[in-house]
C-alpha cells in the first residue's frame, strides 16, 4: 500500500487541531500524529534537530497520515531564527537531507496552511493560556509574521498539492484532498523560502563516461547554475616522470575550478574526485606503487589547496544502461569508455570510504538509470549544501593511500579483461 502523509501547519490559533480531528472522522482508517512533543533544549539547533527526530515514528506506517504540524513548521521556525540572527540554516538542512537520504522519516505529500488574522490568534492565547501553558513568544505579532512571510514564500513556488485553510470558515467539512507534490518540488521550495537558493553553492557531477553527466549540467545551468566544464588530461605514456608532472598539471586544473568567483552557484562537470580516482587507477595499472603516491601527494599538498569542495553528486548505473547509451550517442568517441567501465568498481568503493568518513550529504550517490530529467530531479532533492575543505580531503586520502591503492589494484586486475570482453560481446 502507499503512504500519503498530509501535514497540517500554520500558526498558533488558526485551527490546525480542530481541522486534524475533523480529519480524524473523515478517515477513521487513517494514521493520525498529533502535535511534536516539547524538547526542552537551550540551543536552537539541538532542539529543532530533538522534533526532527520524532519524526522518525510520526511518518512511519502505510495509506493516509495526517500530522499536526510538520518538518514545514521546523523550517519555518529556523526562517525566524535566521532573521533573528541565528542562522543555522545550512546545518540543519545537512542533518535533514542526510537523515531523508537515509529514509529515517518521509516529506509531506499535500500540505494544508491554516491561517488567520493576528488579533484573533493573540485573543485565542490569551484565553487559552493558562489550559494550554503555550510559550508567548509563539503568540507574538513579529514571530507571527515571520512564520506568514515563510509560508508566503513556499506558496511561490508550490502550484499544486498546497492548500489554504482559513479558520474562518471552520464550521465547513473538510475539503478533498488529492493533488500531491513531488519531493523535488517541495525541497526546492523550502530551500527558495528558508533563503538557502542564494546562498553559495557548488555541486560537482561524477561518474563513469556516457552516464550523462554533461546533460544534468545543462539542466542545472537552466535553474541559474553556472557550468565548469570537465578537464580531459589523461596521459598514455609509460614513463613515470612525465606521468607525475602530467598529473600534477592535471591536479592544478581540476581544483582551479573550485576558486572562489563571481557565481554563486556553480555545477562542475566532472569534479576532483575524477581527477584523484584516475591518479590511483593509472597509478596501479602502471605499476608506479605506492612510491609514486607518497610523492604525488607530498607534492599537491605543498600546493594552493585552501579551496571548498561543495557537494560531490556520484552518478550510477549498470553496463548494460552504460552500453547502450554509448551506441546511442554518435556525436561522442568516448576512447577510454572501456577503461571507465573497468575503474568504476573501485571508483564506487572509495565513494563509500569517503560517504563514511565526511557524510552521504557530502557524497551522494544518485540513480543514473532514469531519464535526464528524473536524474536531474534526483539531484536537485538530494542538494545538501555541503562544504568539505580540499585540504582536510587530501590529508585523509594521503593517509589511507596504500589501502586505496590496493582497492584500485584488485578491480583493475579483475574488471579490464571483463569490461572489455563485455563490451565486445555487447557490440556483436
């Protein structure tokens, strides 16, 4: 059976409750979750990230779940924080993604605004006050109108799957349901009202040749992002003196695209962890060892590192998908296609190793085997607004380069012979 979860929020006093026990009669069947349980946390981070957390159970179950109030009543909460001074927006949406990525708890599906004028909902508190021992900064005209000016601007952006519930008319039965909203859609709204949209933001696309990568970048550039192209230095040759040099160069181009500039959102094509998975293939396929690592990342750390890496998307799909979306693609050679295919295993496993030291948010793996759009759908919900520093990147990747290097040793050995017999038999 599938899950519908429709969030009932708004202000204090503008009948959410009374709304969600009419709910309650409409659809005996349904799951109900009333009100967040009070956290009693000084810090605004801790406490907010104390409700998230009883979401966990509060969406869990099958069919039709009505909560009274939502993770939107969080946001809208951390919105007022923000204009207060306190912004920790950007932290908690971390948290939030990370635990969405991880299917702790699920977003709305139709959100229901409940709204009403304010002198109404300061005389329902001061009439409620001593029943429903409700904090007064909630009944306080500024923090009222911060919480309208949220919703105000989720509205911008949501067309369908949002309605308006005006108190006014309480005495009405409730109105159908059945318009819903994709995911992508409302993290993009919450991200636009909470102001997260403008803030600096780089996000890289990696993955194997012919994934699409190219593609996802031009829906991103339609969305206000600016483009980086990817950086093509592969070197062929087999002396380990102008490899090194060769790779050093490739370093420098590939984490000059990180520098700071005038956009302010970016999406790089192909970004440093391409340039790093290929120095530890070539190097293992080669035979330099771990000789030649040691050397390579003595050297790049010497070097202008104090760059912030965003968040690394990390695009998948199968050989057969692989396959057929490079015999589809004439206007492209792809002449390392077959030796993409063969480091991609081992490519993966260091994505692992990384989404365990620095956070999935960090690196996000997305399911490249839909469409273009539904790819660039799946990257647009999973943006996190993470920021890694380059250099506490390389330190960690120095430290644990002989395991790396074995990593990359064991599926060259094993994944060249079968990536290229497998092309083959595919191409006949």
């Amino acid at each position: 059976m599938n899950k519908t979860i429709i969030a009932i929020d708004g202000n204090i006093n503008t009948g959410k409750t009374s709304l969600f026990e009419k709910f309650m009669l409409a659809y005996p069947s349904a799951s109900f979750s009333r009100e967040y349980q009070p956290v009693v946390i000084q810090d605004d981070l801790e406490r907010q990230l104390g409700y998230l957390a009883q979401d966990i159970a509060r969406t869990q179950g099958e069919g039709m779940i009505f909560l009274d109030r939502s993770i939107l009543s969080l946001f809208a909460y951390i919105f007022w924080c923000a204009e207060k001074g306190r912004d920790i927006r950007r932290k908690f949406y971390q948290y939030f993604i990370c635990g969405l990525e991880r299917k702790l708890y699920a977003l709305p599906d139709i959100v229901i605004y409940c709204m009403q004028d304010y002198e109404v909902i300061r005389r329902a508190f001061e009439t409620n006050r001593e029943r429903k021992q409700t904090s007064e900064f909630l009944a306080e005209r500024e923090y009222c109108q911060s919480q309208e000016r949220f919703y105000k601007k989720l509205l911008e952006k949501l067309n369908h799957g949002i309605y308006i519930y005006d108190y006014k008319n309480h005495n009405e039965k409730p109105f159908e349901i059945d318009d819903t909203i994709p995911t992508y859609e409302l993290l993009e709204a919450i991200q636009y009202a909470i102001g997260l949209e403008d803030s600096l933001n780089v996000i890289s696309l990696n993955g194997t040749s012919a994934i699409g990568k190219s593609t996802i970048c031009q829906l991103f550039e339609t969305r206000g992002f600016h483009q980086i192209d990817e950086v093509f230095c592969v070197d062929e040759t087999n002396n380990p003196i102008s490899f090194f040099d060769h790779q050093i160069d490739y370093y420098l181009a590939s984490s000059a695209r990180y520098k700071k500039n005038f956009y302010e959102k970016v999406v790089i094509d192909n970004g440093f962890i391409e340039t790093i998975s290929y120095t530890f293939y070539l190097a293992s396929t080669k035979g330099y060892g771990i000789e030649f690592l040691k050397k390579y990342f003595h050297k790049i750390l010497s070097l202008e590192n104090e760059y912030t890496l965003g968040q690394t998307f990390y695009l998948m799909v199968s050989n057969d998908v692989l396959i057929e979306r490079k015999k589809n693609d004439s206007q492209k050679n792809r002449k390392f296609f077959i030796k993409n295919i063969s480091f991609r295993d081992a490519e993966l496993e260091l994505i692992k190793i990384l989404r365990r030291e620095f956070g999935p948010t960090a690196f996000t793996v997305i399911d490249a085997s839909e469409n273009s759009e539904r790819i660039f759908q799946a990257c647009r919900a999973a943006i996190s607004y993470s920021d890694i520093d380059l250099k506490e990147l390389l330190l960690f990747l120095s430290y644990y380069q002989t395991r790396i290097l074995e990593i990359f040793r064991y599926y060259a050995d094993k994944q060249v012979p079968k990536a290229r017999s497998y092309f083959m038999k595919k191409e006949l």
